[in-house]
C-alpha cells in the first residue's frame, strides 16, 4: 500500500466478507435504509445471515470503542436487512442483461460458493451451483441452529443469487 493510499477503517478490515460497514451505517442514520442495503449488497449477498450469525469481529475493533463504546454494527445490518426484506420478499433484479460467453460451476452452497457465485453472476458469468445435500447454504442450513440463522432468512439470502439466474442442483 502506497502513503497516499488510505487504509479501510478498521471495522472493514477486521470483516472477513469485506463489508465496508461505516457506508451502510451511514445510510441507516441517515435513514437511507434500502440504499444502505443495497450498498452491503456490493460486498456480500447474505446480510440476513452475517446479521445474525456472524460473530462481529468488526465491533471488537470499531475505533468509537474509546469514545462511547462500539457502534452495534450488527445490530444495524441486522435491522436494514429485516426492513428490506419485510418490504422486498423477492429481490428488485433479475439475471445481468448482458452474459459472457463463459461458464462457472461451483461445488458447494455454503457461504464461499454462494458469494462465488452472486459476484460472478454479478459481472455476467452464466454459473451453476451443484450441492450435495437436499437444500442448499452448506454449514449455514445444517451447522447453524434455527434460533440463531432461521431458515426463511437464509432462503431468502439465496434468492439473492438466485434472481441472478443462478441454478442451484441439489443432491
């Protein structure tokens, strides 16, 4: 990294998906709360489930924790995210208007494979998902407890790679 290069706040580099948290933050405060989801979306696909099972090493090195304590950071994702799909069951977009003459199978649907997929498909990339299990989500279906990742939000976090004309081949 060069000196004129800023680094990323700390939260965003201590977040292993990349999010760039102070944004979408921004945006709830200010009350921009669909723009705030959309702006995560740029990161990663699943919201739902960071926003709930993710173990927020972000907060742990949010520099307002010497002022008046950390920011909630997943609390706040968790509330844009429960607002958006309250209000957008389905998501807003379809498969990219314009696809490479390129094709991209992934083997597994958990967390790596379906943030392969989502950016992938993003940038026009026709791609398939092939799971081994009868529902996909990988660890986050079958390792995380109903309590903390209910179904119904990682399905709908799937959909968000899905609407991308994503096929996902179980079993």
């Amino acid at each position: 990294r060069s000196a004129s290069t800023p680094s990323p706040p700390t939260c965003t580099a201590a977040c292993p998906a990349g999010v760039k948290a102070h944004g979408y933050v921004s945006l709830v405060r200010s009350g921009r709360y669909e723009e705030g989801f959309r702006l995560h979306m740029e990161d990663a696909p699943l919201p739902g489930t960071l926003s709930r099972a993710c173990y927020a090493p972000c907060e742990e090195n949010c520099t307002r924790s010497s002022f008046e304590g950390a920011v909630s950071i997943r609390a706040i994702k968790r509330f844009m995210t429960d607002l958006y799909y309250q209000r957008h069951p389905e998501p807003e977009y379809g498969p990219p208007e314009k696809l490479k003459d390129k094709k991209i199978a992934i083997v597994g649907s958990g967390p790596a494979g379906l943030s392969a997929a989502y950016h992938l498909a993003r940038r026009g990339y026709q791609v398939v998902i092939f799971e081994s299990q009868e529902k996909p989500g990988g660890v986050l279906r079958f390792g995380i407890p109903d309590y903390r990742l209910p179904k119904e939000v990682l399905d709908r976090d799937i959909k968000n790679i899905t609407a991308l004309g994503v096929p996902i081949h179980t079993n």
